[in-house]
C-alpha cells in the first residue's frame, strides 16, 4: 500500500473512533459493557465503511516454480507402418513419458506431426504426408522466449514442406530418436517424375524421371512407360555402386483428344524389399485448343516480359509481342494486350471493332489519355502530367471470377499519371487505388462486359514488381500468375456467365489436397452469400456416395475432400434453394508417397541434431537418451515471483460483515430498549 492509503486508514481510525466514542460513551455518560460493545460495534460498522471507500490495495507475492518444457514429438505418417516400426514407436514414446526422473525436472507434452502438427497423446500412423518443418514452426510460437529440448521420434523421411534442417531453432537441442530398418537394401526407386498437365493434341510431350538405385552391385534395370495394356516406351539402364541414378526424358504422343493415364515402372531381375515404390502413375489432360495472345506495345518495358512469362506458364496460352503498326491482322489473335496505348495504335483499335477479340489495356506514364478515352467508352480520364504511385487495395466483393487476396496490399506501388478517372460504363472492381494512406475510390484494376464483348483495365505500369512481390512472399510465382490466368480466361470467353460456376482439377494424387470451389450469382449476378451449396461425391467403382456441404469463403464456397482412396469419382454440386446443379467428374491417382521409402533418413537427422548441438540415437540407445535428459544441466527450473494485486471493495464478505454488525447493534439496541 501506498504512503498516502496508509495515512488515509490512520485517520479514518481517528475519525471512527472518535465518532464512536462520542456517541455511545460521551454523550450517554455511561460505560457499561452494552455501551461499550455497542461503541465497539460502531467502530468496526464505520471503520468498515471508510475502508471501502478508501479501497486499499492488498498485495501478494507468491512463488511459482516452473520446470522446462520438453516436447515430445511422434511421427503419424503412414511410413512408421510401413517401415513395419508402429510397435516400436509406441514403445519407445511410453518409455520417455512414463519415466518418473523425466516428469520430475521436465514438463512433459507430447504432439504428433503429419502433413500438420498438434497436441496429442494417442496415435494412428495414417498421415498422408510428412512434414518436418511444421514442427520448428510451430514449437517456435508455442515456447516463445523459453529454453528447451525436443525429442523427435521419427524416420525422418519428409515428403512435403521447405527443407526442415534449417528451421529449428539452433539455440534449442533436437535429439531426434530414428526409428526403421537401417540396413542397406537392394533398392530401385523413381524418385520424381515430371510432366506438364495440360498437353496439346497432336503434340508431343516431355516426360523426365529420376531413378535411384541403392545396392552395392552392378545390375540392369528395365524402365517403361505404358497405357493400360499398351506399351508405349521401353529401355534398359545399367546402375553400379558408382552410378546410382538416372534421368530418363521421353517424348510421348499425345495422340488423344481428353484425360490419359500412364504408368511408370522400373524393374530388374534382383530381389527388392519395396517394390511399390517401382511404379508412378501419372495423368495428362489433352486439349485440343490454344490462346493466342497479343501483347501490343511501342516501348520497351519490364512489365512486357513478366506478362509474357506469367500468362505462359499456362501452356494453354502463347502470347506474342508485337509493335502497333507491324499487326496486318486480328484474326490470329483471341486476346490483345494492349500496353500503354498511344496514337500509334489507331489502326489496331479501328480492326479490333470489326472483331470479336477482347482487350486488356494497360496504362502508364507514357499512355495517351486523350487518344484513349477516343477508342473506349468505359473511363474518361482526365489526366495532369504529374506521376503518381497508386497502391492496390482488394475489393472481397468482386465476384466476376473466384480469385483470393494474394497480398496485393503489400505490393510495390503501380505509376500512373495523376488525374481524375470518371466511369462512363458498368464495370466490375477487383482492385481500388490509394495515394499512400488515402483511397481514391478509383479502379486500378477493373473489368467490364458491353453487347457481348469483355475488356480489362490496369491503370497502373511496373505490374512487373508485383511479380517479383509474390515470389518474395510465397516463394513461388504461382500466385501471381494463377491470377494472371484467370485475367485470360476471363477475357477468352464470351460466354453468357452461368449462375453456378465450379472449379475443379480432372485428376489429383492421392494424398494431396483436393479442393472444389463454387461461386453462385443471384439474378442480378452478384455473389450470394446465402446460397446452400452440397456436393455428392460418387466413387464410380464402388458406388459408395458421400454428400458434403461446401463453406462460404469471402467470395466462394469450397469443400475440402481429403481422405478419398485412388478411383474415378463423379460428383455434382447442388444450389439447394434454385435446385441449379453442376456435374462433372475426377480421378484420384493411386500413389501413397509414404510408402516410398525403405530406411530412414538418418543422415539429415543427424545433420539436425548435429546443428542443434543435440545428439541422434537409435531405439537400442533409448536409455542413454532419457540419462542424458535427465543429466543435463542446460534446463533448469526456473522460480518466478508472482504478486497479486487485489483492491479491498471486491472483498464481498467485508460488506456482509458490515450488515452483519449493523443487524446486531439494531437487535442489541431494541432490545434494550434504546430505539
């Protein structure tokens, strides 16, 4: 308490003591035990009462001792049970939690970690994927600031994620426990196989796999790749204990009009432990169908490149960039980009009004606003010659085409002159601009639809940051470009729009994530946010069926149906209220990753442990493991002082006490007659 509260108590004690005083003694001239007890229990009523008003703060110190956190994390991938160590496993996580010197210095948590990770002390050994770089994550946010060690019992084979060596946290010990065989096998194993989805009829298309080959003789391999009963390639590869792989690149027909599945296979005269990792299904879509793409432009400019290589990693699309007065005709072309429009491009907007082709046009520094507000009816701009930077910000309500906020409002600012932009026509917003921390309230990105045709607007040059932005953030250009696509796709179509429209893959491998996504529009198209959409999903073979409902999403509903077994599914997505429907159909490739492999990976483990300054063990060293724990020093328990401040007013005893005393001096002085 304060200096101030303590003095403030002393004088109330004064005050009260006084008061009582006078009244049951001084005034009544009489010292009798009823007065006395009486001017006692005035005393306390009026104490009481100044010592709420007062409200003292009452603290208390406290010590917690807490011990070092140790997390013991188990591997639930379906490989334990294929390198037939599930038994084993189980064993040696019981023995580490169950030991009485490990739970008396540590507090024991356990977690399991497959394609995720989370708390648990039970276990299945299903896990689709493994995924070793989840754990450092998220140990990390779990012990933030504290020091521990981690016990991980696994095979350290990890099928998906970035690489996990480098994300632990160096300055706390992995002391991984490697379970599996690791005795040296005979082995041939495709290692990854490469191939584009999408081909084109007619074409032919590269295959490239990796075979690896792990014995300690020179043997002959047989690698094919067939369709159904028809063998399509066949060759023989030679290994040895010096060459213990191969890269093999085949250019197969695409002869088919639609979805084709192959097999991969590798096969030798010796003896294997594992064979299912010999064979890889793998699938190709056929099209039958290209998109010419013009990028039409007068300069010279980063963003043209990135364009070209965006809307190209879709192997459906082929773009070609060309100066505005070398174009003879618009009938090779679907979609014209046309990039920072001038008077030069006269002519070409005069042909594209004779065609069906649609534009995305794109400004800058360097367009000519007079001559384009000539040549579209969709803005007016009226443009300074002063640049500005414009940053994008995501409108969720967009709903011409199902497309996620990928970041855009970390993104490098897009340049474009500085001026007003008034709309002249209906259009659709996907990005709004702001200056800095101001919104503008006008399109940066925007699409519109006019008697048919489609066109799109970026206002804004240097889009080729955005690229580089989305790579930096997601390691990948996918994002980006899958955004790009759907640009492309949008303005390849004429087509009237559907109100219920389903996005989907023809194939997935088994174990992967299969998500379906659907957007459903009202009479009026915009997103309804109160449609009922359901999925039943039909194993074509079985027959078996399963209905799930899809969850809306900011601007789509979507279905996660993970778990399916390899087979052809059929499925349609139904609109509960209108009874609209969707039907399509998709195949699931059998390929179980987790069976791949024959040992654990105990170098990489012992990279781990090694950069962690812990140590690897083996089952047989389980002891050694739970001494070292024990015995070391680094992990202490550490002592806290806790105070806990409470005020005295939320004491609510102190006031029944108050009433209390204050029923007894009524009832004394009725009784005796002083009332």
């Amino acid at each position: 308490m304060t200096t101030a509260t303590v003095l403030l108590i002393l004088l109330s004690i004064v005050i009260t003591g006084g008061l009582s005083f006078f009244q049951y003694l001084y005034k009544a001239n009489n010292k009798s035990n009823l007065y006395l007890l009486l001017a006692l229990l005035r005393f306390l009523i009026i104490f009481g009462v100044f010592i709420l008003l007062i409200n003292p703060i009452i603290s208390r110190k406290n010590l917690e001792i807490s011990k070092p956190p140790l997390p013991v994390v188990v591997d639930n991938s379906s490989s334990i049970v294929a390198l037939n160590v599930k038994n084993k496993t189980l064993e040696l996580y019981k023995k580490i939690i169950s030991n009485k010197a490990i739970q008396d210095k540590y507090e024991v948590q356990s977690f399991q970690f497959d394609s995720e990770f989370q708390a648990s002390e039970k276990f299945n050994f299903k896990g689709k994927q493994t995924n070793l770089d989840a754990i450092a994550k998220d140990l990390k946010n779990i012990y933030k600031n504290t020091s521990y060690p981690t016990v991980l019992i696994t095979d350290g084979n990890q099928t998906t994620g970035n690489d996990y060596l480098y994300s632990f946290d160096s300055t706390n010990k992995v002391y991984p426990l490697i379970v599996g065989d690791t005795t040296r096998f005979m082995d041939l194993k495709i290692n990854q196989l490469n191939v584009n989805k999408n081909v084109f009829y007619k074409n032919k298309f590269p295959v490239e796999t990796f075979i690896q080959y792990s014995g300690d003789k020179t043997i002959t391999a047989t690698f094919s790749i067939s369709q159904g009963n028809k063998l399509i390639s066949k060759q023989n590869i030679t290994f040895s204990p010096i060459k213990k792989s191969a890269v093999v690149t085949l250019f197969l027909p695409a002869d088919k009009i639609g979805l084709q599945l192959f097999k991969a296979n590798v096969t030798s005269k010796e003896k294997e432990k594992n064979n299912y990792n010999n064979t890889k299904n793998f699938a190709v879509e056929i099209i039958d169908q290209k998109t010419n793409i013009a990028i039409v432009s007068a300069l010279n400019h980063p963003d043209i490149g990135a364009l070209k290589r965006s809307i190209e990693s879709n192997l459906q699309r082929k773009v070609t960039v060309i100066k505005p007065k070398e174009i003879n005709t618009l009938q090779n072309y679907n979609i014209l980009i046309l990039y920072q429009p001038d008077s030069s491009f006269k002519s070409v907007f005069e042909n594209a009004k004779s065609t069906d082709v649609n534009k995305f046009i794109i400004t800058g520094t360097n367009t000519d606003f007079s001559f384009l507000n000539q040549y579209q009816n969709v803005f007016n701009f009226k443009m300074s010659s002063q640049k500005e930077d414009y940053l994008a910000k995501f409108n969720s309500k967009f709903n011409l085409f199902a497309t996620d906020n990928i970041g855009f409002e970390n993104f490098p600012p897009l340049q474009n002159t500085f001026g007003t932009i008034n709309t002249t026509g209906n259009i659709h917003v996907l990005l709004s601009s702001k200056i800095r921390a101001l919104e503008t309230n006008a399109p940066l990105l925007a699409f519109a639809e006019n008697q048919g045709k489609r066109s799109a607007f970026l206002l804004g040059e240097n889009i080729w940051k955005w690229r580089l932005q989305s790579y930096i953030d997601k390691q990948s250009f996918e994002k980006f470009d899958l955004l790009m696509d759907k640009i492309i796709q949008f303005l390849a179509s004429n087509s009237i729009r559907k109100s219920l429209v389903v996005e989907h893959e023809n194939f997935y491998n088994s174990g992967e994530a299969i998500e379906i996504s659907a957007q459903y529009f009202n009479k009026n198209y915009e997103f309804d946010e109160k449609a009922r959409l359901a999925i039943k999903v039909t194993n074509t073979e079985t027959k078996q069926i399963k209905n799930y409902d899809l969850l809306k999403g900011t601007n789509s509903y979507k279905v996660n149906l993970d778990g399916l077994p390899a087979g052809n599914y059929s499925f349609s997505v139904n609109e509960l209220n209108s009874k609209t429907s969707y039907s399509s159909h998709f195949k699931i490739l059998d390929f179980d990753i987790e069976k791949q492999f024959v040992n654990p990976d105990v170098e990489r483990l012992e990279q781990l442990a090694k950069q962690t300054s812990g140590t690897s063990y083996f089952p047989n060293q389980i002891d050694q493991l739970i001494q070292s724990l024990i015995e070391n020093q680094d992990y202490k328990d550490i002592q806290k002082e806790i105070i806990t401040k409470s005020p005295l007013i939320d004491w609510k005893w102190l006031l029944g006490l108050i009433l209390s005393l204050l029923s007894i001096e009524w009832f004394l002085r009725k009784y005796n007659g002083l009332l």
